[in-house]
C-alpha cells in the first residue's frame, strides 16, 4: 500500500508542476477561429502583396505561401479532443477489466475460506487487498491497481496452501496474472490518451507562432502599408477579423455528464465561461445532458460539482456553425 501512496504523492506533485507551467495560448479565441482569422488575413497580404512589397522586400508570393502552410501544419496536430475521444474508447476496456479485477477477488476470497480458518479469514483478506476493494468496485482506478498487486502477491506466496485443498483452480494464478497486466496496460493507455499537457503544448505552441507572425505582419500594414488608410487598416486587424469569422450567437454546446458506471447525471448546474463573456448556468436534463445554444464563439470554460465526484473543471471550443459536444466522465474522490 504504502508504494502506491507514493506514486499517488509523485503523481499529484508532478500535476501540480504542470499546472504552473501550462503555456498559455496568446490568441483570445478558438483554434479554428485562429486558423481561419490567419488564412483571411494572408489572403489579403497577398491581394495587396505589390503595396506590402514596397515597404519590405520579404512580402513575396513564398513568403505568404509559407505562412499560409504553417497554418495547415498547425491545424493538423491533435487537438484536446481528438485525444479525448480515444481515451474514451480505451475507457470502456478500463470498464470491462476492473469488474473483471474487482470479480477475481472475490474469487479468491472463496479459495482463502477453503484454505485457512475462519479465525484467520480477516487476516488473509487484508493481505490479499480487501482494503483496496470498497474503491475499486467505485471505478476508482488506481485502487484497482493496488488491489491487483496485492492480489497477486497474496497469491504467489499462498499458492501451495490455497491449490492444496482442491479450492483454487490450477490456472488461476496466471489467470489473474494476465488480467493484471491487461488492466495496467489498458489503464496506462487511457491516461496516455487523456494527458493533454505535452501535446497540447506543442498545438498552442504552433498556433502563438501563428498569432505573433499575423500580429507582426498587422503592424507592418498599419505602420507601413497602410498609414494613412484607415479601410485597409482595418482590414489587417485582429478583432475586426475575428468578428466576420465568428459571428455573435452562431454557436452551440451540449455537455453530458455521466458517471463512471455510465449512468446519467440528472438535474445538475453546468455553468460555461468564456474568456470575454459572463458565466452562463444551466440544468441537465433527463438524458443527462445540457445545451448553451446560441452562444458565441469563443473557448469556454466548463465547471459542475457533483457530490462524491470530483469537480468538473475543463476547457472547450465552441467554433461558428458547429453544434459542440462534450462528455465528461465524472471521477470518484
């Protein structure tokens, strides 16, 4: 036990480290909005190339070719939700093999009452990981782990004793051996999935480089191209773009929230934030789910407390003509 309150300690400290340097993205709207901003204003780079040519000699046809290709490069990184979405099929498999873990157990329970006498049964379901149970049967997933690691070593120390009596089966132990390693397989490939910090790093790293060159090249137009045109300044403008391409009240988003045992949650508060706007409150409905239609554009924040789970803190892009989903698959505390 005292291993994996280590990991535990190791773990809620190296998140802690992330947390504090998460890199911030610099672009106050959605990554589509970005890209679509981007590839609207390089197009009229390129429209007006000859006046932006006659200010810096760089403005040629491949230097607005490349930019305008760092922008599909960017945009073709895995965002937050491609990730999500295969954590959630990996998390089905996590379903299937903690029953199956948490059902081993009990197995073995039967095969210790066989085995030893009813004065010491206490004593040898603590050794084998009935601490570790109450939790695991809550999907509670790193107790699932302790309790196959304990499981198993009770069980490779005991096997003479628990065979003997003609209670465990023979295969049994390798049995719960293999379930073991598939469930720390399955479990690491799901939290591998869902980590978002690496990956995410690198997406709004591409796309601040995206945001500082468009930025860059608004003050060559403003300063240089453009000085005494207030129409065409306004066309190298981040905001004035950003308000053509994503439209006030264009968008929607529907948040799902579920238990680990995939039952609903019924009549709870969803609230949305976006970086610019108020806190918008909502109930979910029967079918456990909440819809903020016509919002605006923008990433938002969602948060819900949920009693026995813990809170409900993740972020969300909700892009101009898309009808946003978002599952979140409540965790026990």
């Amino acid at each position: 036990m005292g291993f994996w309150i280590t990991m535990l300690i190791i773990f809620v400290r190296s998140e802690k480290i992330y947390m504090a340097k998460r890199i911030q993205a610099r672009y106050d709207c959605t990554q589509l909005a970005l890209y679509s901003i981007c590839n609207t204003a390089w197009n009229n780079c390129m429209a007006n190339l000859a006046a932006f040519a006659g200010y810096k000699s760089k403005y040629i046809p491949a230097y607005v070719t490349a930019k305008k290709a760092a922008i599909t490069s960017a945009s073709l990184l895995n965002d937050e939700q491609n990730r999500e979405a295969a954590a959630e099929l990996s998390r089905s498999r996590v379903l299937t093999l903690g029953a199956t873990s948490t059902q081993n157990f009990q197995k073995l329970k039967g095969y210790i009452e066989d085995a030893f006498n009813r004065n010491e049964w206490k004593a040898q379901f603590e050794a084998a990981g009935q601490h570790y149970y109450n939790k695991a049967t809550k999907k509670n997933w790193e107790y699932v782990l302790g309790l196959n690691s304990n499981m198993n070593a009770f069980i490779t120390n005991n096997t003479a004793v628990l065979t003997a009596t003609g209670g465990m089966p023979a295969g049994f132990p390798a049995q719960a051996a293999l379930d073991r390693s598939s469930f720390a397989t399955a479990y690491n490939t799901m939290m591998t999935q869902r980590e978002t910090g690496p990956a995410t790093g690198s997406k709004v790293d591409a796309n601040n480089a995206l945001y500082d060159d468009l930025q860059q090249m608004f003050k060559d137009a403003r300063r240089g191209v453009f000085p005494d045109d207030a129409a065409m300044q306004q066309e190298f403008t981040f905001q004035y773009l950003k308000k053509l391409v994503t439209p006030k009240g264009s968008a929607s988003l529907s948040v799902r929230l579920q238990r680990p045992d995939n039952t609903l949650v019924v009549d709870q508060e969803v609230t949305i934030q976006s970086e610019t706007g108020t806190a918008i409150r909502l109930m979910t409905g029967a079918n456990g789910e909440v819809l903020f239609d016509r919002i605006d554009p923008d990433r938002y924040r969602v948060t819900a407390t949920v009693a026995d789970y813990k809170p409900v803190d993740a972020d969300k892009d909700v892009d101009t003509g898309v009808n946003a989903r978002m599952t979140i698959n409540l965790q026990p505390l």
